[in-house]
C-alpha cells in the first residue's frame, strides 16, 4: 500500500504544478494582449503595445516552460529518494 500512496501523492504534486502554470499561461495568454490597447504609439510601424505583448508573451511561455522543468526535477528526486528508502523530504 506505501507505494499507492506515494504514487497518489506524486500524482498530485504534478497535477497542482501543472495547474498552477496553466492558470499563469492562461494570464500571460489572455490578459497581456487585453491591456497592451492601453500602449497607443507607433513603434516600427506596428502599434507598440501589440509588439510589446508578443514578446513578452514569448519570454513568459519559456519562463513557464523553466519552471515547470525546475519543479518537476525536484518533485522527481524527493519522491525518488523516498521510493529508494530514504526518508520523505520537506521538498527544500
């Protein structure tokens, strides 16, 4: 039964991490090119808040992409060291 519960708890931090960062996506998605008609010059020729949007979206989406690889390589390690008999870590 031990291991069906660390698979459970395993299940459950990847989903809360993954949720999180679909939420956060989902806000860089939505309302960053909502807000970016408030930037009203010409930059290049293109409206600047779209231009500015675009790219900050992009830098965010690999920001995402960072943390979702970080914080998986940590909930992998404690619940590896857990399943090779070490104790259960706080996550630090």
């Amino acid at each position: 039964m031990a291991e069906d519960d660390r698979q459970r708890r395993y299940w459950r931090s990847t989903l809360r991490i993954t949720l999180v960062l679909l939420v956060l996506w989902f806000v860089v998605t939505f309302s960053v090119g909502f807000f970016a008609r408030d930037l009203q010059f010409s930059f290049f020729g293109w409206p600047f808040g779209f231009w500015a949007a675009a790219q900050g979206a992009l830098v965010l989406y690999v920001l995402i992409i960072v943390a979702y690889a970080w914080a998986m390589g940590r909930v992998d390690a404690r619940y590896e060291d857990e399943a090779a008999g070490g104790a259960p870590s706080d996550g630090t």
